[in-house]
C-alpha cells in the first residue's frame, strides 16, 4: 500500500536535549546510583569498618574528642540510671561491696565508742543533767555528752603562708562542719595585722579565743600554723604544733620561699598536720566498765553473725547465678542477651532456636529452680554448629545407612540412599541456615548399585570353551568375545556410576591328560589369551586378572573313582568343560573415578 503523500514527505524527528542526556552523562548517572546503592546498603559496615581508627586518630591529636563525647555519655549513664537502677547497682556491686563493709565498721566502731559512753553515764546524776541540757538545747544527747566528757579536742588545722595570708593547707576532726579556709585566713591575718600596728612591731598573734573555741597560732619564718581547738589544751600541745611546723619547714623549704600562689606542692603536708588533731575525755567510772565490755563483745558477736550470714547467702546468691549464667551460655542455640539480679529475683533474656533445649530444663540439670527466676526468650535461627546439624537432619530426613556431617558450613553425606533422597538433599540441604554447600560425594545411588550387581551377575560364570590341547579360541567361542567385551564394559561403567569397583578375573581350566605342570601352563595361557582378546576390545587391563587352575576338578560326580579311570570318569561328565575359561567378578566399594 503507498503512504499518503503528505506522510511520505514529512521532515525527519529533531533531536532534543532530553535524547542526548543518556549519551552524554548516561555512564555517571549509573556510577552514581551505584554508589547510592552501596552507601544505603553498607553504610553500617563502612562506618563500622573506620570508626576504630577514626577514634585512635582522634586520641593523637588532643583530647577533642574526650571533651566532645563527656555530655552525651554522662546524660547517657544518667538516663540509664534513671531507667533501670537495679541493673546499675549489679555493675557496680564489686566495687561497693568494700566500701560498704568499711562504712559499716566504722559506723559500729563510732556506735560501740557512744553506746560505751551511754552506759557508763546511764545511771548517774550527770547523765540526767546532760539529758536535760539536750532537751533544753535542742542538741542530740550524744553531742552534749561528748561535749561534756571531753577535756580538749583539735577541731581543724590551717597552713598559713607568711608573706600572702593565703591557707596552704587545712585538716579536720570527722563530723566537724565545714568552713571556708580562706576566710578563717583572713581574719588571722587581719587580727595579726591590727596587733602589729597598733602595739609594736614584734608583736604576734598567739592566742585568741571565741566562744568555747581557742586558737592556738604558731610562728614560723614562711607559715603560720594555727589550731582551732574546742576545750583547754595542756601547754604541751604547743611544743606538738611548734615541732609539726619546724618539720613543715624542712620538709617545704624551697617551696615556701619561692611560692607563687600554687599550693599543689603542699598536698603531702596534711600527713604532718594530721599529727595535732589530738583530743583527751575524761575516763569512764570503773564500775561501768564491766558492763562496757560485756555489751561490747555482745554487740560485736551479734554484728558479726550478721555480717557473716549475709556475706555466705549474698555469696552463694551470686554462685547460683553465676552457674545459671554459665549453664545457658554454654546450652547450644541459646544466647544470653541480658542477665539481672535485683532485690531476690533473677531475669535471664535472651534468644532461642526452636531446636535448642528449654532454658528452664538446662537450668534445672543443677537442682530445682525457684519460681523466682523468670526466663523471657525470643526465637530465632542459631548458627551453631550443633543445632546446624540437628537442622539438617530434621530436613533431610536421611535413610538408614546415610551419615550426615557438618564441616565449615558444608553438609558432607556418605553412605547408600536412593537417587530421589540424594537428588532432594543437593537443592534443599544448601537453603538451610547455617548452610553453605552439600558434599555427597560419599553418597551411592541404591539404584546405580543394584544395576551394577545385576550386570555382575549376568557375567559371573560365563565359559568360554577351548579345543583339546589349544590355548586359543576359534569358531563360535572366538565370536562370543565381543559380547563378553561388551558386558565387561557395561559392568566398569556401571560399577563407577555406583561408586564402585569392578575386578575381572579370568580362570583357565584345562583337562587331566597330561603332566600337572603342562596342564596348569595350558590353564595359564587360555587366560592370558582371553584377556588379551578383551583388552584389544577395550576392556581396562587394570581391572582384569588372568589366572589358571590346572585341571579343572568340580566336573567328576562323587561316585567317579580315582586312579586310572578318572579320565574316563570326566569325559563322561562333561569332557569340554574340562577345557574353559570362566569368568569371576570381584564387586566392592571404591573410587568412582
């Protein structure tokens, strides 16, 4: 048909912008998305795979990173705090377990030292009147006895430097409370400033008091020591201050005279310092102190047993645990993502195969568990190698006779099984999990097998017959050859599909006339000769054996006599018999190569 006119005589289609885009930028366009492809779907292993170094690189060059980090990590330590108290309080256990165990000595040894007190006082005149100042006080009894029984007591320390008035350093009795060491500072140095001014130029502050407190201040030529002490020193206690300093002096000499407002280096004096924190009380009524010592070693016998009692259950508490800790971990197809112990219950969570043994029976292998402990387990496919191999065989189901094994994620079979059972464990064994590839080279098709025996037998006792005194096959018996060839081959071939070997012996029988040497070389040689007719027709020479047997002597009936007429007794059996070469095959497992 001819196009309209109109049609035939339109102007070629103008190319736009838009068909030259894939030509010009085409081949960027598909490495971008390319790259795109991989950033979404491996950003996770590539940051994960720099992130290690990125850090080490980080820590080289300054504590940038420290610094950066220290707000998210703290608000995240505080949030789990917050959330989940119990399980911060097990982290930290190993810690706190010695410090609360020296907490609680000196608080016994703190309660013993006022529960003496108390009872040497409880029954006096005094004891009643220091209740009556407490309660007319307000202050605790403890304190007001302490107060009344001490004769003296250092309450703080302060290092004054000379020249600047600032405090070097500042010790304190326990349960004292806290006050600026500058500011006791300054007004020393105000004070010492006014005497000096006001009276004459070698003029020093020594002594002041303020309230019941009396402070004792010693000069040195770089430090000032001055001692708050609550009650009246003996004057003895000025000889302990003026030693302490002569040994601040030696042991800070150059860093007195040098010192430029840095009192880091004067960190070790406290050690010196802690020498005058002294105190002296008067002592406790003899007649009370029998009772002292026997509530005492009450006291100390009751505490005991409960610190014992509780360190052997808390013990044997986290014993428990940890076996059952242990006992899941080791369980195949468990894992153990949380493990919590708080306040008497235990909470294991974690994942488990389908196949894997139950969490409750594990852990009752060691004994009867209590209703206490809760296991919380979701499902999921464990690579284990164990739980692999209980995988594959629930699957594969195999026969018996076929062993299943798993070697670096390969499933290797060997055994016999039908050709239908190894052809659904190639495609089905390698979708499992945990899987990778399926070896069954040591598998044997049943079938294959049961080919290879048949044709076995069909060439097992073929005769091949020989004329008198001849080593060599003619007429009829010559042309059985090729079929004897091509059963022969037929039988190799079917014994490699089947994974086995096939070995064809040739036997060579020759009649009783003659010499027994000559008739076992005639044997020998019709043998060989068939050998050689088969090998010319393809047969392996390998997996055929020539032998001969002399005369052959599983013909004569058992009424046949010995001696001259045995011959006689043979031809009449079946004399041509006595003349052939038999076939015999050996049949076993082997290489299918």
């Amino acid at each position: 048909m001819r196009e309209p006119r109109a049609r035939r005589g339109a102007p070629p289609p103008t190319k736009t912008l838009e068909d030259l885009r894939p030509l010009l930028v085409g081949p960027e366009q598909h490495r971008i998305q390319r790259i795109e492809e991989r950033l979404d779907q491996s950003m996770a292993e590539m940051v994960a795979g720099v992130l290690p170094e990125a850090v080490i690189e980080s820590r080289k060059k300054g504590e940038a990173l420290s610094w950066a980090l220290d707000p998210l990590i703290g608000s995240a330590i505080q949030e789990r705090v917050r959330r989940d108290p119990g399980a911060f309080a097990d982290a930290i256990s190993p810690a706190m377990g010695p410090a609360i165990r020296k907490a609680v000595r000196c608080a016994l040894r703190a309660m013993m030292q006022r529960l003496n007190e108390a009872l040497a006082l409880g029954m006096s005149w005094q004891s009643v009147r220091w209740r009556v100042e407490a309660r007319r006080t307000g202050r605790p009894f403890a304190e007001v006895v302490l107060l009344r029984s001490m004769v003296y007591r250092t309450e703080q320390l302060f290092l004054v430097h000379r020249g600047t008035g600032l405090v070097l350093e500042h010790v304190s009795a326990d349960e004292i409370p806290y006050r600026d060491p500058d500011q006791v500072s300054a007004m020393l140095t105000a004070i010492d400033a006014f005497a000096h001014d006001a009276f004459r130029t070698d003029a020093r502050l020594e002594r002041f008091c303020v309230g019941d407190l009396t402070g004792w201040v010693e000069h040195g030529p770089s430090a000032l020591l001055v001692s708050i002490v609550r009650g009246v020193a003996p004057p003895a206690y000025g000889l302990v201050l003026s030693e302490t300093l002569e040994h601040v002096h030696l042991a800070y000499g150059g860093e007195l005279a040098g010192f430029r407002g840095d009192r880091a280096s004067f960190s070790g004096a406290r050690e010196l310092l802690s020498r005058c924190l002294q105190q002296q009380r008067q002592p406790l009524p003899r007649r009370g102190r029998a009772v002292l010592a026997a509530a005492a070693l009450l006291i100390a016998a009751v505490a005991t047993a409960l610190i014992v009692s509780w360190t052997r259950a808390s013990r044997e508490d986290q014993r428990r645990f940890d076996g059952w800790s242990e006992a899941l971990r080791r369980e195949p197809g468990l894992v153990i993502t949380a493990a919590e112990r708080r306040a008497g219950h235990v909470a294991f969570t974690g994942l488990r195969d389908p196949l894997a043994a139950d969490p409750r029976a594990v852990l009752e292998r060691g004994g009867p568990v209590p209703p206490t402990v809760t296991l919380r387990f979701e499902p999921f496919s464990s690579l284990d190698p164990q739980i692999v191999e209980r995988r594959v065989a629930r699957a594969l189901q195999p026969p018996p006779g076929v062993t299943l094994a798993l070697r670096d994620g390969v499933v290797a079979a060997s055994g016999v099984a039908p050709a239908r059972w190894i052809e659904r464990a190639r495609w089905s064994a390698p979708v499992l999990p945990g899987v990778s590839g399926f070896d069954g080279d040591g598998l044997r098709a049943q079938e294959s097998i049961d080919r290879a025996r048949a044709a076995a037998r069909s060439l097992q006792g073929v005769e091949l017959l020989f004329r008198r005194g001849a080593a060599r096959l003619s007429g009829e018996q010559a042309a059985r050859l090729d079929d004897v060839a091509a059963a022969a081959l037929r039988l190799i071939a079917l014994a490699r599909q089947a994974g086995m070997a096939a070995e064809i012996r040739e036997i060579g029988y020759a009649d009783p006339v003659g010499s027994e040497a000559s008739n076992r070389a005639l044997s020998l040689a019709r043998a060989e000769h068939v050998a050689a007719e088969l090998i010319a027709r393809g047969v392996p020479a390998d997996r055929l054996r020539a032998s001969g047997a002399g005369p052959r002597r599983d013909l004569p009936s058992p009424s046949c006599p010995g001696g001259a007429a045995r011959a006689g007794c043979i031809a009449g059996a079946d004399e041509r018999r006595a003349r052939s070469v038999i076939f015999l095959v050996d049949l076993r497992a082997g290489s299918k190569d």
